[in-house]
C-alpha cells in the first residue's frame, strides 16, 4: 500500500521541483540566509512561494536586461544564487503543510502556529502576525504548542516533519510505502543547505529510504542524523 | 458665483497667453544652458534603470521647471503682486523651488549620502567605550529615528538631499502657508467647504491639515515626474480646474496666478512631451506640486483635492501601498512603484500612460468642477 500526499501539496511540490523559468524548467536553489536578513522581500529571505521567486527573477533580468532564454541554465542558477533566490528547508515546509492542511482539513495553518507570545514579546508577535512564514523556522515547527511527536513508528504519514534534534534541518515526509503495518519505503523532499558555499545549482532533493527494521533508529541511521518524527497538532 | 465676469477672464487669458509665450521664447535658451552647465539626467542611482526605455533618457537636461518658476515669479512679481494673496503662495513655490534646485544639484554634483541605520547606532551605544559618545548618540537618537522613519519611503542611495531633509523643508513652507492661510487672509478661510453641505468650522485644526497637505504633494507632484509629459500635462488640467474656480469665485489675483501657472506649463509640456527636450526636475516638481496645494487651500476647495490632483495621488499611494507591502507583508504590490513604473514594466507604451493619465485627470478635474457649482 502506497500513501502519497494529497493534490495540493504535490502541487506545492511540483512548483519548487519543476520552476519554469521561460524557456528553462529548474529545480529552486537553496536559499542561505548568510548576512542573517530579517526585514525587506520574502523573496529575498528564502520564504518565497515558486511563483514569487520565477517573477522575482524575470524581474531581475528585466532590471539587468538579461535574456533569460538566452542563458544557459548554470548561469540561470548563479544569477538565482547572486540575488539570494531560493527557498530553505522550513519555507519549503511550511508551503508544503500549509497546502495539505489546507486541502485535509480546511485549516489555514498560518493562523494556528504559535511563534511568539503577545504577552513576552508584543513587537515579534505583532510582526509575525504579518509576516508569518518569515517567521516559522524548524525551532518554532517543532515546538510542542505546535507538532507532536509520532509516537508508533508504524503510524506515520506523508505530511509528517522529520526534524533533526539538533534544530537545524526539517524534512517532509511525501510517500509512504507499507506492507501490512511494516513500512517498507520513506519518501521525503528537502531543502538542504550546500556544503560549498559557492555551489549554484538544484537545491530541493527528493529522497527514498528502503527500512527492513520498520522503526526510527533505523531512519536516523540511514539518515545520519538524530532525528524525530512530529505532526503538527492542528 | 460669477457667471461672466469680463474683466477677470480678458486678464486670465492674456496673462496664460503672455506667459505661455515668455516661456516659449525662454525655453530653448534655458535648455541650452542647462545643456552646456552639464545639469543633466542621470540614472546611476535611480532604481528605475531597469526600465529600458529608461536609459534612452540619460543626458536629458532636468531642472526645466525653472522656466515655470520664474516666468511665474517675474509675471506675478511685477504685474500680480499682491500682499495677501499672491505673496505666499509665490514664496511657498521659491522655497519648494530652492529645495528641487539643491536636490537637483546635489544628484548630478554630489556625493552619495546615506542614512545611518537605527540598528548600527544601537549597535555604538551599546559597545563605544567613549561614554561620552554614547550619550550624544543616546539624546540624538529620536533624530536618528526620526530619519529613518522617512528612509524607508526612499531606501535607495542618492546624492541628493535626503528624505528627512526634504520633510523639514516642505514642513517650512507647509507652516509657512499655514501661518498665511489661519492667521493672514481670515476668518472664513478656517472653514472648509464641503460640496452640498455648505461649510464647516475647522479653526486650528487647519493648521495641521495645510502643512500635511502641502508635504503631500510636492511629494506626489515629484513622484509622478517620471514620464516624458506626465506631470506637465496633468499639471495643466488641474490648474485649469484652479483657474475656472478662481474665476468663478471672483478672484482677481488668484485668477491671474492661475492662469499664469497654466500658460507656462503650457509651453514646458510642449518641450517635455516624448521624446523630452528636458525634464522639470525636482524644481519644477516640487514647487508645482507646493504651488497647486496652497492654491487649492487657499480658493478654499480642499474638498476637491483628490479630484483636481488624482493622478498624483493615485501615483503617491502607489508608492506607500508599495512600502507597506514590501515591509509590513514581505511582498510586491506592485512590480515597481509609483504606478506609472509598473505599467511600464506591464508592457505599456510610455505615450499611452501618459496620454490615458492625462484623460483621467481631465475627467477627474471636470467632476470636480460639477461638485464645486453644488
């Protein structure tokens, strides 16, 4: 038995995976947040949606007066990657629940996460309130007000987040496939950050994980990392 | 209401026709001299050289609105001066016109100037070792916000004068008008006419509405001076709107200005149309636009602003719709602000923005002018 993710968020999935750029179809680049950015465009902040970021760079190249046909698709990428366009691990996320809470449950998940108290912080609160996705990073994904822990291995679905304990990767569980109660395949996307910081190129992968063991260390062994599996609790 | 008054509108229209000649004579040579000065369009800092037909305006002389400054000037001073109704709003124009001269300079001649950021200076005040330092810097900091406030409307770098500078300048001569209008020309002038209402007393309130009015749209006036004869065309219509106000409540003096503002428009738009001779600048902009708010608070028809002045206030809230969006919601409104920018950027013909924004005023100004006979 296969489950996969509702329509929406594979679209969601598709946008980022299959960005049409004119005449060119890429995968969105990794976005990396390096002078620390807070204010100014989404767009520029890595929390952009697929849309937003092929307009922002049709719009560069109207600015720079680059023909986005002519260019081949590396150096599409490294003007993507000199203007900070891409998307990161918890924007990706965040789009990608945000699509299947939505078709699921008819919740709009932007208005349910908890990031910041009104009574501690009013400023961060009232700024988050605006600007929510600039504000949703894996620390506040995987905050108890926000997802719980899958507690039975077997129980997990597409759409659950698989977060690294040390805080500072998020993954997103697309396809499942199980026999009987066993999970046999683990199939998630991501926006993992490049090891060299001048890489320019594709930055969302999709992944498959074969399980014989059906539990989490044997994920998080495969994986190499620790990690834990949270849905969120809307 | 003055249905016909002979001797106001023979006089209106031989001072539009006087002054639209004046202007046409003076203008080749201004632009001549503008040319050889080397006061021309540069667009190293301007964000809309992304715009490619953009580019093809570089080296076009700017500050061509001081053809209608001083034809203006010269025509009033010697043939319309009067103490209480055309000695301000004529000083108000000097002064928005000596800030756009500086502007203008200072974009061509200067160096770039920034503003220095609310965070680097909280950043001082908390590790500078001298105490003293961070004192100054902790009792100067409601000007460092202060200036950052407006920074974020025109977050570019320039070699101009700064947004805050440009604020403390129009506040004067939006303070000056104020003192003129509450205090000078009298009583009823602190009433505010509402179209089939009559009037209202306002009193002091005035005060605050004429200086933010008159900040308005020079700044709006300015915005929208983006386009080869935008801000010319749309300037005529609202001032013929003024001028048959004017003569319709029996205004000598007022008349006479009006008709003035239009004849040397006239004759500027007539060189500013595409492809531009020159461009009026911020000295153009910026007194045309302080101009047209006193006069219209001055015939007191601030009622009929938004129509008279739609266009400019179509293109100024284009750019704060476009501010709050990019800073509160992190997003694009537009593709570039003021609108005119993102039409182009839409695909739009340069003549067919100007032409249709031309036609919306006309409409506008005409509406405005059925509301002010009710």
């Amino acid at each position: 038995m296969t489950l996969n993710l509702p329509s929406l968020a594979q679209n969601v999935i598709d946008s980022y995976l299959k960005m049409r750029v004119n005449n060119k179809v890429i995968v969105c680049p990794y976005f990396t947040n390096i002078e620390n950015a807070r204010a100014g465009l989404r767009v520029f902040l890595g929390k952009a949606t697929a849309k937003e970021i092929v307009d922002e760079v049709k719009f560069i190249a109207q600015k720079k007066q680059i023909d986005l046909n002519e260019i081949s698709e590396p150096e599409l990428y490294k003007l993507m990657a000199d203007h900070n366009l891409g998307i990161d691990c918890s924007g990706l996320a965040v789009y990608i629940t945000q699509a299947l809470y939505k078709e699921k449950k008819g919740i709009n998940i932007l208005k349910k996460i908890k990031i910041a108290s009104p009574w501690l912080n009013p400023w961060r609160y009232l700024v988050s309130k605006l600007r929510p996705v600039e504000n949703i990073s894996v620390r506040v994904l995987a905050k108890d007000k926000n997802s719980l822990k899958v507690k039975n291995f077997s129980e997990i679905l597409p759409g659950d987040l698989i977060i690294q304990d040390n805080l500072r990767h998020i993954y997103i569980i697309t396809e499942i496939e199980k026999e009987v109660d066993q999970i046999k395949k683990i199939t998630y996307i991501h926006a993992p950050r490049p090891k060299d910081k001048d890489y320019f190129g594709p930055g969302i992968k999709e992944q498959t994980i074969f399980l014989e063991k059906n539990n989490l260390e044997e994920l998080a062994e495969k994986m190499n990392h620790e990690i834990t599996i949270k849905r969120l609790n809307f | 209401m003055n249905i016909f008054n002979y001797f106001i509108l023979s006089h209106s229209l031989l001072f539009t026709i006087v002054s639209a000649l004046i202007a046409f004579i003076f203008a080749p040579f201004l632009i001549y001299v503008l040319k050889k000065l080397k006061i021309k369009r540069s667009f190293e800092l301007d964000p809309s050289r992304g715009i490619s037909q953009r580019l093809k305006k570089e080296g076009t002389p700017i500050m061509g609105g001081l053809l209608m400054v001083l034809v203006i000037l010269f025509l009033t001073v010697f043939f319309n001066w009067d103490k209480r109704f055309t000695f301000v709003p004529i000083g108000v124009m000097c002064l928005s016109a000596f800030l756009g001269v500086w502007d203008d300079l200072s974009n061509i001649f200067g160096k770039k100037r920034t503003v220095s950021s609310l965070k680097e200076n909280l950043a001082i005040i908390k590790t500078h070792p001298c105490k003293l330092y961070r004192g100054v810097l902790i009792l100067t900091l409601p000007w460092i916000i202060f200036k950052n406030a407006f920074h974020i409307f025109s977050p570019q770098p320039t070699k101009g004068v700064l947004p805050h500078e440009k604020i403390i300048l129009q506040f004067t001569a939006g303070a000056i008008t104020a003192w003129w209008i509450v205090f000078k020309l009298g009583e009823e002038w602190l009433h505010v006419w509402i179209p089939f209402n009559g009037e209202i007393y306002l009193g002091y309130w005035m005060i605050p509405i004429i200086i933010f009015t008159v900040i308005l749209f020079a700044n709006a006036v300015n915005i929208s001076d983006g386009l080869d004869g935008l801000s010319g065309g749309v300037l005529v219509s609202a001032f013929v709107g003024l001028a048959i106000l004017s003569y319709f409540q029996g205004s000598l003096p007022f008349s006479i200005l009006n008709a003035t503002v239009i004849g040397s428009l006239i004759a500027y738009t007539y060189f500013n149309v595409k492809p531009a001779r020159f461009q009026m600048g911020d000295a153009g902009s910026l007194s045309m636009g302080a101009l047209f708010a006193v006069m219209m608070i001055a015939q007191n028809r601030l009622f009929l602003i938004p129509f008279f002045g739609f266009i400019f206030l179509v293109e100024i809230f284009s750019v704060i719709i476009q501010t709050f969006w990019r800073y509160g919601l992190g997003r694009r409104f537009f593709k570039m602000a003021p609108l005119h920018h993102h039409l182009e950027l839409k695909g739009w013909a340069e003549e067919k923005i100007v032409a249709r924004f031309w036609i919306i005023n006309i409409f506008m100004v005409i509406l405005g002018l059925w509301l002010a006979i009710h």
